[in-house]
C-alpha cells in the first residue's frame, strides 16, 4: 500500500510517499523560516498562501522521486490538526480533493500522533508499550503509548510549551527566527557556572510542566545585563538550556518510576536538540531503560510521518467521509484505536 502524505499544519510544506512493502519513498520539505523571519514569527496569513504555492509542485516532485504517477497511490493522509486553521486547510482540501479524483480513501491525520510515530521510520524502532516525550513548538506532552491510538496523557505544559519557551528566549537574545536551534547552537560556548535558571516544577510532585516562570526569569536576567555582550548572551543561553534540559529529563525519569515502563521515545521539533539527547541517554542507562527517536530532519514538521501514521490507520480501514473538516486544538487521546484484527484489513481502490 503506497500512501502519500502532506503536512501543513504551521510554516512546513512537507509532502512524502511511504510504502507498506518499501519503507519511505520519497520526501520533501518547503520551509517558510526565510518567509518569516522578518516578523520574528510566524504570520499565519503568509504560511497559508505559501502553503498553496508549494503544495502541488512538491507533490509532483515527490511522485517524480518515488517514480510513480498518481494513479499508483492507494490513499491520501494529511495533517487535520492542530495547527493554524488556514495552513491546515491548505492541506486538507488539497489531499481529499486528490483522493477523491484518484478513487483513494484519504485520512486527517493528527499532527502530534506523526511526531510520536516518527521513530518507527528508523530501522531501530521502539516496541510497544512505551513513554513518549513530545517537545515542540506547540506542545509538550509526556504520552504513555500502548499501541497505535491507545494514548494516556500523564502530564503536559500550563503555559508556554518548551520549543516556544526556546523560540521566545532566543528572540530576548536578539537571535532570528526561528531561534530555538540558534539559542542551542550559542550555548554551546557558554559558561554553564556564571547564571543558575530555576527548574520550574521540580519541588512538587507529578508530571505537569510550566515554562512561562523560566521565560520571565531569562527576561529579568538579560535586562539586568543590558547592553548584552556575546559572552553574555552565551551564559544566558546555556542556563536557559540546562534548566530546561534538566527539567525535562527530570520529569521523563519520574514517568519512567511511575509507569514501569523502560522505553522511552523522544519526538517533535525540540528533540533534535543534542544536549537533551544526551541527558535523556544517560538518564535512561541508569533507570536500565532505552530512548529512541528520529533523524533530526524527521523531528521537525514532515511529510514522511504524516505519510506514516496514515498508513497505519488507513490499512485498518479508518477513512474520512467527504467532508473536510481541521482542527485548531484536538486531543489525541480521543483518537480511535487500532486493534490487533484491524491490522488484517486491506484497502483498496474504489
């Protein structure tokens, strides 16, 4: 079964192929940073009209990478939320048009099941049951995962989520958008000793996260040392990312306490981030655990998981009627669930 998938939830045009025999296809991935980074944000209006421009010429692109025509695909998957309405709806009516033309059941995919999917790309992949720890721009969740649309919600942000904590931080630094990698990148020469950030939650139990105390605490800081020289901006950087990290570690390592559950996977834009990775590795060698997670380029917005996830749930027979409906905010722990006899069901055209 060959499905395509097209993300457009934010400032991504991501459009992939995946393969139930091959694996993954093709891909392709438009970003809008350069498009944005003027306003230092992303301006919705503008991803949704780049969103159109790219749309079809990269899915035309990946069939030509994947060396199939249009008729060779047996289903269409794209992201119905959450995300930015207008950017959604892009997707949305592209992909259900299509399928409808082609005769192809076609699926709205929830953006943040791509993210803690993604790791199933990788040949090394993690087996059910496990933790997922999804860091992003928009959320930070941490999912106890039974199988595929079996999801509890152990804990998540009451504020900022952790990549909008890093994108606002960076912006107090004077770094471009988007400034989460940038603000890693400049930590990387500060000196971990000079500032001490809180690690916001840490004296109270349970798995609940807040970032938006961490975010005031670095705007005091830099005022407090303005006008800002590189070394300080460094510093500053670096105890943003080190009570974050730790923060974030902390509350995997309880999870893992709490639930028994030794597997632990990493997803979404902010775990791409190689100091979190290597606190989250070593974390989880003394808890006698694993962590998986995704190539970099697979962590932020994709067509790949989107093509992913929906072929796992389209083979199970869910489809969508025709009407094309997206969503602003949507709980994935609402999701249908696969069992163990959908897995037998075969699609076809119609």
């Amino acid at each position: 079964m060959r499905v395509l998938g097209i993300e457009t939830s934010c400032d991504e045009t991501g459009v992939a192929v995946y393969c139930g025999d091959n694996g993954l296809l093709a891909q392709v991935v438009h970003s809008q940073a350069q498009l944005h980074s003027k306003y230092g944000g992303v301006v919705p209006e503008l991803a949704s009209r780049d969103h159109v421009r790219n749309l079809l010429p990269q899915v035309q692109l990946v069939l030509e990478q994947a060396r199939l025509t249009p008729h060779a695909l047996d289903g269409i998957a794209y992201t119905g939320g959450p995300g930015l309405v207008g950017a959604l709806m892009v997707g949305a009516t592209f992909g259900r048009s299509l399928a409808w033309t082609l005769g192809v059941p076609a699926l709205a995919v929830h953006h943040m099941e791509g993210h803690l999917l993604a790791p199933m790309l990788e040949l090394n992949q993690p087996t059910f049951p496990f933790l997922a720890l999804l860091v992003s721009g928009g959320h930070t969740q941490l999912i106890e995962v039974t199988k595929i649309g079996h999801y509890k919600l152990l804990g998540e942000s009451l504020d900022d989520a952790a990549g909008e904590a890093f994108d606002k931080t960076a912006k107090l630094l004077g770094l471009a958008y988007p400034g989460g990698p940038k603000l890693a990148s400049l930590a990387l020469s500060g000196d971990p000793k000079r500032f001490c950030f809180p690690r916001p939650m840490l004296d109270r139990p349970g798995l609940q996260f807040s970032f938006s105390g961490l975010k005031t605490f670095a705007l005091n800081t830099v005022l407090a040392h303005t006008p800002l020289d590189d070394q300080t901006k460094a510093d500053i950087a670096r105890a943003f990312e080190d009570a974050m990290v730790e923060t974030l570690v902390t509350k995997c390592q309880r999870a893992i306490n709490l639930t028994n559950l030794k597997t632990l996977v990493l997803a979404g834009g902010v775990s791409a981030n190689q100091h979190l990775r290597l606190a989250m590795e070593k974390m989880a060698i003394q808890e006698h655990g694993q962590v998986y997670y995704p190539r970099p380029h697979l962590c932020t917005d994709n067509g790949a998981m989107i093509a992913y996830a929906g072929y796992q749930r389209l083979r199970a027979g869910q489809q969508d009627p025709l009407a094309i409906r997206v969503h602003a905010r949507w709980d994935m722990t609402k999701l249908p669930a696969i069992t163990q006899s959908d897995s037998d069901v075969k699609i076809w055209k119609t």
